[in-house]
C-alpha cells in the first residue's frame, strides 16, 4: 500500500471509483410500499432527502444482499455490491408482480466516486443525507462522501474534485479499521445481520412483515447468535482466508486483512462466538496469533 494514499484517506482526502456497485432505481406511487414488503429496513420512514442501510433475507434470515436505499422526490434509488446486484434484481422483479412499481437499471448508466478522509466535503451532515448539487449526488457516509452521477458526467466530477486518487487497498484498509463489513467478503448468503453488528443498523423489529422477519426476530428476542463479526489484531501480516483456530479448534476464518500504518497488521473476520473479545486466536499453519477485538 502506498503510504502517500494512506494519508490522503486519513489526513485529507482521496478517492476510488467504485462504479462497478450495483445500482437499480424504483418509481411508481407504490414503490415505497414495495420495498418496505422486501427488505428489512423500515422503508417507509425514510425522509426524502435521507437514506438507510437495509438487508434482502433468505426465508431462514440468511443476507442475500446488503442494501443502500436513498429516498428522493422521484423515486428510491439503491446500491449494492456486484456480487449481490443479480439477486436484489431478481428479488424485485418477481415480487413487483401486482405492485404498480417501475424498476429501473442504473448500474451501467451511473457512476459512483468515494471520497475518504477528514475533509471529504460536499453532502449534508449525517450518515446517508444526500443532495442533488448540479449534476451529482452528494451523499454521506461512515468514511466521508459517495458522489453518484451519470456516467457521461463521471470524469467531469473526478476532475472538480479537491481530492487525490488513491489505490484500493488503502481505501480497503480505512474499511477494515472502521470494521464495516463488505458484502462478498466479509459477509455472504450464509450470514445473518445479527451476526454481521446489522440489526440495529439495518434491520427494523416493529414494522410489518418482510421475507425472512420471523427467524431475525427470533433471534432477537430470544437468543443468541453463534457468530460475531470482530476485528483481529495480528501479530504478523495474514493473507485472506487464513483458518482461525482457538485451542485447537476451527472457529472461523480471515475475511480481510491489511496492514494498517496506524493499527499495524488487523483484518475482520466471522468467528464463533466462543472466540470471545480478548481471545488469542491461532492462525493455522502458522505461529502468527490474532487477538479478537470489538468492532470500532
């Protein structure tokens, strides 16, 4: 990782084009009505102008996909990992059956620029609040401003940027210190939001019914999941996909992982949740150890 990169993404401000996101829209007077029957987030308390994380769950609760819905004057715009988009888009093309719904694609159509750092500026304040400034939307977020446009207009808002573009691995590296999972890395179609810190973030436990609402709910109110999302604090540099063993035993594997200026070698990984906060973790293979951490 380049060391200039690191500190423009965590002294000033750097860039990454991840217009290769996922990204559909919907319209229709009843749009909102739809996609608060689908995913897990309370849809409908959404202000124009605002947005929230949500999640598309499997009939047993397991993550399809995890979600970024922006509500505007016209229409609900959403946004995804790559990896996810075929399912989410499946998802609401069958469900939209007898809805008076348009979907539309936009993932080729929009660009989408992220800007990291401390002075990454442009979007209202509070995570999610977006506005429309000329020709693109400005949105915040956990690690600085999304800038989403068409794609004709993409180069002209990388060029007005007062920015730098750094490299994705120091973009991945802020992720992992700020713990926020990635669907497709970290999380996939075997992981529950519970399991992933998602519940009180993306899912909502008093609206009305949604695919996959029984069995998240039960977990909530009743029990306990059998993984946790942590952070590991390495004591040597370990690849992706390293196994994770506690005395002996397999409880989990490394997701991510980077070697962090600030934190020194960390990564986030699922692990079982007898791996507690505090654990020394083993990395198979190997005499590297890794010390479970809470999320940031």
């Amino acid at each position: 990782m380049n060391a200039a990169d690191y500190r423009a993404a965590t002294e000033a401000a750097g860039w990454v084009d991840h217009s290769d996101r996922g990204k559909l829209a919907l319209s229709g007077d009843e749009a909102v009505a739809f996609l608060d029957s689908l995913l897990s987030q309370d849809i409908a308390a959404i202000p124009v102008g605002g947005g929230a994380d949500a999640t598309l769950l499997g009939p047993k609760g397991h993550m399809l996909a995890e979600v970024r819905v922006l509500r505007t004057e016209q229409e609900l715009l959403l946004d995804c990992e790559r990896v996810a988009l075929q399912a989410l888009f499946d998802a609401l093309r069958n469900g939209s059956l007898g809805w008076q719904v348009d979907l539309h694609k936009r993932t080729l159509e929009r660009g989408l620029i992220s800007v990291v750092g401390p002075h990454a500026a442009g979007a209202p304040q509070g995570e999610h609040a977006h506005a429309l400034i000329g020709a693109v939307r400005h949105i915040r977020t956990r690690l600085g401003v999304d800038l989403l446009c068409e794609t004709t207009e993409l180069e002209r808002a990388k060029a007005g940027l007062e920015a730098v573009a750094i490299g994705e691995d120091a973009y991945e590296c802020v992720r992992i210190e700020a713990g926020i999972p990635r669907y497709g890395v970290e999380l996939d179609a075997s992981t529950m939001p519970q399991e992933a810190g998602l519940h009180e973030r993306a899912v909502s436990f008093t609206k009305g019914c949604y695919v996959g609402q029984e069995t998240v709910a039960r977990l909530y109110w009743k029990g306990k999941p059998n993984r946790y999302l942590r952070q590991l604090r390495f004591s040597e540099p370990v690849a992706a996909g390293a196994e994770l063993l506690l005395g002996g035993r397999d409880v989990g594997r490394v997701a991510s992982s980077a070697v962090s200026p600030r934190l020194g070698p960390i990564g986030l990984a699922i692990v079982r949740r007898e791996a507690q906060v505090g654990a020394q973790l083993r990395v198979e293979g190997s005499a590297t150890t890794a010390t479970v951490d809470e999320l940031p």
